[in-house]
C-alpha cells in the first residue's frame, strides 16, 4: 500500500510518500504528481519527505530519476538507513542531496548542564550529552557549529565534537560525547571553596582562545557584528551618544585572533581531569573588548536591573556571580591596579549595554513596564560610559601558548611589538630576545613531561619606563633554574659539558632574575634596564 501527497509550497514542490513504491504501482504514483509537475513548475525545487517510506524498488528509482531529468534541484530527508543504502550503491546520492531519518531522542526528566544563546545542553546518560538548538529548523546551525568546532580543534582548543544528529520533540539536537562532566557553574554551585581554581581554569581557557590565530575567512568577524548593534542604536541614542558609539566600535582593528562569544561557566565543562570549552556555534575573530563584553553581560549586566536573573541562568546568585567577574579580570589583566580593571570593565559595558539594549528591543521589550524599565537603566548607564571614554582599546601585556618550540615565532613578535612600542635599543632587544627564547624553550623542551601544557609570558614596564619585567608562569614540574651551578667557562673544549649555556646567558645578560612555585606554578621573572 502506497499513499503520495504532491503539492506546491512556498515556490517548491513538497512530496511526501509512504508505504511501497514497486513495479505494481510506480505508474499510479507517478499519475498522482502528474498535476504539480507540470512544465510550468519544471525548474523549481523539488523536497521529497520519505519518512513513512518502508520500501522502494527500481521502478520508485526510476520516478525520481525521471524528475531529476526536469528538476534539478532533488533533496530528499528523512530516509531510513536501509533506504539509504539503495540510494547510494546506485549512485542517487552523488545526483542528490540525501539525508538519513534522524533517531529520536528524549529529554524528559534530563538534566540540564548547559544553557547558552542558542540552545540547551542536556545529559541523556552518564557518557553523553544533547545539545538542543532553540531555532526548530536548525540543521544548518547544527552544521556549521561541527565545522567551527572542528575548527577550533585543530587550532588546539580542547573542546567535544558532535557525533551525532537527533530530533527532539518539534527541534534537533546534537550528540556529545562527555564523560561524567559537569559544568563550572555546577561546581561553584557546589563547591564554592574552589572559585580560586575555577577561575584559574577559566582565565587560562580564555586566554589561550584569545592567543589562537584563525586563518582569514574561516570565522565571522565580531567588529562587523559589533558595528550592526551601533546602527541599530542609532534610533535609540542621543544622536551625540550614537555617533560617538559608532566611533569607538569603528576605531577597534580588526583581529584574526579567536573570541569564543558567549564565554561564561556553563559553556565550561570538567570531565575527568581535562576542561573543555563547549557551545561553538558563537565562535568568532576580534578584539578580546567584544568577548569581555559579553562575560560582563553573562554574570552581571542581564542582573543589573532583575537580580534573580542570575540565579535562573547560572544557578548561583548575583553576589558570587560579581566575584568571580571581578576574580576574572583581574586575572585576565594580571594586574590588581583597580583603576586598570575598572578601565577595562567599563570599556566591555559600552559594548555589553549595547547588545541587551538591542536584544530586548528585538524581543518586544519596548512593550512592557518591566521592559521599559530594563531599556531606561541600560541606556541611561551606556550614555554616561560614552560621555567618559574615548576608546575601546586596552594594553594586551601578556600572551598564552602551548609550550612547544614551534610557538616562538608567535612569542616573540608578541615581545618585539611589546618593547619597540618602548623605543627599546637594539642591542637590549637583542638580549632580552635571546634570554626569552632560550627560558621558552627550556619549559618547552622540559617542564611537561606528558602532554604539552601552556606557558604565560607577561611584559611590565616601569611607570617611568626605566626598565622592564618579563614573567613566565607554567604549570610543569617545579624547578628552580636558579639552583643549577653555572658551567665553568674556563675549562678547555675537550673538558666542558655540553648545556647549562641557556640559564648561564640569562643570568649574565639580565639586571635581575627570580623564581618561585605558587598556585601550582613555575614563575620564572628576569629584568632589564631600558636606560
């Protein structure tokens, strides 16, 4: 028994079969799609929906290839796996887009672990997870968010890649492999004892993102939707404010380093040992300005106005959440100058107001008290923040990399542009090059005996720029290269160790140099005089 409904939707013809389609009745069927494919419809597209099609002979074969003839454009979905098998060991998959039915999967009674702009991520059971997407014809989503997360993979950026694509419910989902994980939110929640650990984890995911060059084209480019939320306030500023807003976001270059875009500690998973950076599909290049923006957002600015916020969406209230932003930054800048991190702070609000104004005007906030309410306080903060700044920008003064040799390139053009900005002479260039490259590849060569872990190298000038303080901080073995006895230079050639050279010229070309082991890492510091 077959059944076949053929009908035009939309400037696209839609059949949907079920049943068999065999010698017996392929005439019938192709009798039935007589009045929809017509030549007036012969050049439209053509979705055929298989999902109750239980069988398909040569003579069903031949129906579609007929189509094909006057319909180029064929996509057939939801075809089961035996179906799938027929379509392509006769080639209709190489002629076609052809897509497998999608298993079902069920959320009720699962957990919740992770929440972000686009989706919920839910356990299905004790090795895997769902990610389901908010937008229910989502696949080109579910596509793109594989290939970025691929993407970022392959860049060195530790993070679960879909396995899978089910339906749930009306949506679709995605499939990921995470053993036994839970969010950082679960466990601030959990174990508020450990917010020391969780943001040293956090900050060492972040800046490893922000230090991963993407080749050109490969990621969208956060400025240019930084500046559509401008223009869209422009109608909802002070025209002084508004054109002072499209200013600042202008004056931003553009960066082919990797912002992850809605960076906050749900989209933070631990599973055993290892932390893994989760919900991809926001990922994207720019200034780290767009990526503090929104972490401010996440764990305070939606909170500003409805302090329960936080609590709905995190887990945990607003006065932990503040914590650990403050926590955040301050390490984020390596710095405790609190004018320096409220600089910064306030320069990702201009950005972060910007957005939720813009997200609640979309979403009918200009139709309700609370709404309105919301929009004034956002607004009312954003246009003092632009009376106040005049750039966007701050100093970048540190840069994370894996430890391995093949980094330096990147570690010392970071160090170059740190210190030509200085007016450095060359020959003190020249030493704190070579003292640099050769501490670099000692934690390279040495400090991880595994895996190879980071390394954070952090550039400080005196206020009066008199010298300079270089500190390297990774989490190998604790060594002190301090303790090594100097190689004795006055022995012959046949007599001397070959190594010990590297440690010996940091020692004797640098003003001063100190170690010590905290927090679980290595801080190597070496200094030089500028003058």
């Amino acid at each position: 028994m077959k059944e076949i409904q053929c009908e035009l939707q939309d400037n696209r013809i839609w059949i949907r079969v079920s049943g068999r389609i065999d010698s017996g009745n392929a005439g019938a069927v192709e009798e039935e799609m007589r009045p929809v494919i017509t030549d007036e419809t012969k050049t439209l597209p053509v979705l055929i929906d298989a999902e109750d099609l239980e069988y398909l002979s040569s003579a069903g074969l031949r129906i579609i290839l007929r189509l094909r003839k006057t319909n180029t454009d064929i996509h057939i979905i939801n075809v089961s796996s035996d179906l799938y098998e027929i379509f392509d060991m006769t080639g209709f998959t190489q002629m076609m887009t052809i897509d497998k039915a999608y298993r079902v999967v069920s959320i009720e009674g699962c957990e919740v672990i992770g929440q972000g702009a686009n989706g919920t991520i839910y356990r299905i059971d004790r090795d895997n997870v769902v990610k389901v997407y908010n937008n229910e014809d989502a696949l080109e989503e579910i596509q793109h968010e594989r290939e970025v997360a691929r993407l970022a993979l392959i860049l060195g950026i530790p993070t679960a890649i879909s396995y899978d694509v089910v339906r749930v419910g009306n949506s679709y989902g995605s499939v990921f492999e995470l053993l036994d994980a839970k969010s950082f939110s679960k466990i601030l929640i959990n174990e508020p004892e450990r917010i020391d650990w969780c943001v040293a984890e956090y900050v060492d995911m972040l800046k490893r993102i922000h230090h991963t060059i993407v080749p050109e084209g490969d990621l969208p480019d956060m400025k240019v939707t930084a500046l559509n939320w401008a223009e869209f306030m422009q109608d909802h500023l002070p025209d002084e404010s508004a054109q002072k807003l499209l200013s600042l976001i202008n004056a931003v270059p553009h960066d082919h380093h990797m912002i992850h875009g809605d960076y906050h500690t749900k989209n933070l998973e631990l599973t055993g040992d290892e932390v893994l950076l989760i919900d991809m599909d926001t990922l994207a290049v720019g200034h780290p300005i767009f990526e503090l923006a929104s972490m401010y957002n996440a764990f305070i600015g939606f909170s500003e106005y409805d302090h329960s916020v936080i609590k709905r969406f995190q887990g945990f209230d607003l006065e932990l959440a503040t914590e650990f932003w403050n926590k955040s930054l301050r390490a984020y800048l390596s710095t405790n100058d609190e004018e320096t991190i409220r600089d910064v702070e306030d320069k990702a609000r201009i950005i972060g107001y910007t957005r939720m104004i813009r997200r609640s005007i979309r979403r009918h906030g200009l139709e309700t008290d609370e709404g309105i309410k919301e929009i004034e306080l956002w607004t009312k903060r954003l246009i003092e923040l632009l009376e106040q700044k005049d750039t966007l920008l701050f100093d970048r003064n540190e840069i994370t990399v894996i430890a391995d040799n093949k980094n330096l390139p990147e570690v010392m053009e970071f160090l170059e542009a740190q210190l030509k900005q200085k007016d450095c002479p060359n020959k003190t260039l020249m030493q704190i090059s070579v003292a640099v490259e050769e501490i670099f590849s000692n934690i390279s060569n040495y400090a991880y005996t595994s895996d190879k872990g980071t390394v954070t190298i952090g550039v400080r000038f005196a206020e009066d720029g008199s010298s300079v303080t270089i500190r390297f901080a990774d989490r190998g073995k604790p060594y002190d290269p301090l303790l090594k006895e100097d190689p004795d230079i006055t022995l012959s050639a046949e007599e001397r160790e070959i190594g010990g050279l590297g440690i010996f010229l940091v020692k004797k070309t640098m003003d001063e140099m100190d170690y010590r082991y905290e927090d679980g890492f290595n801080v190597l510091e070496i200094k030089k005089s500028l003058v």
